[in-house]
C-alpha cells in the first residue's frame, strides 16, 4: 500500500480501547489523513454514550452512528436462530454483527470517497476476518489498514499507555481490561484471569455480569414465560405482539434476572489457536431454546436431522465471516422451506440458570396423542413384525454369511 495515496481514512470505531488509539496513530502514520468514524448501533446501548465528543476531540474530522438494530435482527439474527446454528455451543453474538456494520462502513466509505477502510481488529483474532471478508464483498478494490498488523504496541496494558501519552480517556482501567463486545444479543468477555483455563468466571462478583446474574442469585422461585412464532419467527412474548427485537430484549430481561445464558467456552477460532471467552446472551439462549422446543413437533424426521446437519456448515460460515456467500443464501432458502409450518406457542419455566419445558401447542403438531399412547389405538402392532423383518434383512444375510465360513 502506498502511504503517500492515502487522504481520507474510514475507521470503524466503537470507542474502546482499541479503536480509541487508531485515530491518533492514524494521523501520526498515515500523513495527517482525514479519519471519519463509523459506529454502527447493534444495541451497545450506553457504551455509545458520548463518542462523538470523544471522536472529535482524538482528531476525526466527524463520526456516523448508524442505528442497525432491526436490520441486525431480522436479517441477521433471526435468520441464524431458525438455522439453529451454534458454533460449539456459542450462538454467535459477535460474528454476526459484523457483517452488518462492516456493510455500512463501505457504504459510508464509497459515499466519502475514502481511500481505505481502516479496522482495530487483532491479528490473532476473527473480526479481521469477518470486516475484511465484507469489504472484498461491496467494496473489493478498497484498501483495508489493520494497525494490529503494522505497530509495535504488543499490548493492551501498551495500548493504555499509549492512550495515557497522547491523553485519550479511557472507560476502563488495567485491573477491569477485559475484552469486552457487547450487542443487544450478548456481552463476550476474554482476557485478564479467563486467560488460565483454571480460573473459574466471577460471576458473583459485583459488575462482572452485565446483562444478568448468576444462577446462585437468581429468584428462588421459577417464571413462566411464553413465546409464540410464525414461520420460525418469534411475534409475541407472553400473549404480546412484539417486534422480534422487542422480543429479545424483554427475554434479555427476565432471562438475565433468572440467570440464563451464562456460557464458559475454549473455542477454536478460525485463525487456529484456541480462545477462552465467558459469554452472556439471556435472551438469545431463551430464543433458541424455545424455537427447536416447537422444532421438535412441527418438523418430520429427516428433515429435522439433515437440518441439525446442515446447521453446523451454517454456523461455521457465520464464524467464519462468510455471510456474503453463495452457500450461505443456499442454506437460508433452505432453512425457509423448513420454517413453513413451524407456528405455535411454547411455554417454559426459568429458574436458577435452566430452561424446563413446560408445554409447546401448533396448529401443524405432527405428534398424534391417538397413534402414540399406550393405552388402546388403531395402531397395529402386528405390522411391525413384517418392518422389522425387512429393516433387519440385511443384518441377518451378513450374520448367515458368516455363519457359513466358520462352517467350512
């Protein structure tokens, strides 16, 4: 990349540490470029709370704050739930909420006319993966700056110094650095005693958890909640029509109050290494929960198992920033096909960290009461004898086989 070319600069910025430092770097390295900050809203909630200020004041010439929340849920989030996609038992939080905000940074950067994209993604870690894979898909002749790659800080403790130099205020401080992505979906945490696998999480210490507690305090009694979908798509929370993001932040809620959707996971991130992380997604882990509850009913046999198999490729494109590809459209029309008749209401109890089923209805229950009781039916058992015998044909040739040679 020729420095020299380089004029205008669109960063993504979240304001944290990282991003933090890259405007003032920015300018010191890249020829007193113009820096435009992009923030895009997936429901951080306060951590927007005064950025632009402090965009400004750190040298960009202006910054965007994108409200991407419903697009992020419709087309993002509840697209991944109806696949019921889990990367090793992780739900994804923050791998898909890049693509969406990588997307309008392009977006911004063509209207601007900037010369590169910049991100403050690490070198060890996804998001470069997952911002640099959507850029090359809106935008691929578009440089991409990743300071990670270029400086010498080895650092978060040398990325606070730095900040402390050129006098960027900081949220944070070295005792509470913990890596921290936050969404309306979830809130991941990495870095600091998580890092020795022996550690066990804090989760009763005070401002550790944000977006509930833990199962030992939750209430010690259970609530009932229910959710009713269409199609696969969630449309009311207890008796209420809501929006599907509505919904997820009233299961946030009483999700996070019983202490649901605590989950302490070493993953294999793409880049090879394995990663501890400690994530919260109440809602989230409510949401899928219920949705395969109703599954379980509405979907026929093979369509079910070739759907938890298919469920796996769509978890891996979705970790792995391949949201704008051929396959993943493929599995999402599939996923469609499959979501026609899953309607209902399911009902579940909350209490101290569990989901317990508590009742699911669908005017398309594929269960009959009346074929698998066990008390008196129109079933014939008697038809089962010739099934098996013909299921088990196989079996029995080979055993006679056998049988034949240690004879000789």
């Amino acid at each position: 990349m020729d420095k020299s070319k380089i004029k205008k600069v669109v960063l993504a910025y979240s304001g944290g540490l990282d991003t933090s430092i890259i405007i003032p770097w920015l300018k010191e390295n890249y020829n007193n470029c113009e820096v435009i900050a992009v923030s895009g809203d997936v429901g951080q909630g306060t951590e927007l709370d005064g950025l632009e200020e402090k965009a400004i004041k750190t040298g960009a010439s202006k910054l965007y704050i994108e409200d991407l929340t419903d697009e992020f849920v419709d087309d993002f989030v509840i697209p991944t739930v109806k696949a019921g996609a889990l990367y090793e038992e992780y739900m994804l939080g923050t791998s898909f909420a890049r693509p969406i905000i990588a997307k309008r940074i392009v977006e911004i950067a063509l209207a601007e006319g900037a010369d590169a994209i910049c991100h403050g993604c690490t070198g060890k870690g996804n998001d470069q993966v997952r911002f640099e894979l959507t850029i090359k898909h809106f935008a691929p002749e578009m440089a991409i700056i990743a300071p990670w790659r270029e400086w010498d800080i080895k650092s978060r403790d040398e990325e606070i110094d730095y900040a402390e130099a050129h006098n960027i205020p900081l949220k944070i401080n070295r005792e509470t650095n913990y890596s921290k992505d936050k969404n309306l979906w979830h809130l991941s945490h990495e870095g600091l005693d998580l890092e020795d696998t022996g550690n066990e999480p804090m989760y009763e210490k005070e401002g550790f958890l944000e977006m509930g507690v833990s199962p030992i305090q939750a209430p010690d009694k259970p609530t009932y909640i229910t959710l009713d979908f269409e199609k696969g798509v969630p449309v009311a929370f207890n008796d209420k029509k809501m929006s599907a993001k509505d919904i997820i932040l009233a299961l946030n809620e009483v999700g996070g109050a019983n202490g649901i959707g605590l989950l302490d996971i070493v993953e294999n991130r793409l880049v090879g290494m394995k990663c501890r992380g400690v994530y919260e997604t109440p809602g989230g882990a409510i949401l899928y929960f219920a949705h395969n509850y109703l599954e379980t009913i509405t979907l026929d046999k093979m369509t079910a198992h070739k759907k938890q198999e298919l469920a796996i490729t769509f978890a891996d494109l979705v970790y792995n920033g391949q949201w704008y590809t051929p396959l993943r459209e493929a599995l999402s029309a599939f996923v469609d096909k499959t979501q026609e008749k899953v309607n209902g209401k399911v009902r579940i109890k909350l209490y101290k960290g569990n989901m317990i089923k508590a009742g699911v209805w669908s005017p398309n229950s594929l269960y009959s009461e009346e074929i698998a009781t066990f008390g008196e039916s129109d079933y014939n058992q008697k038809d089962s004898e010739g099934f098996i015998n013909l299921f088990g044909l196989p079996i029995k040739v080979q055993a006679m086989v056998d049988q034949k040679k240690l004879n000789k």
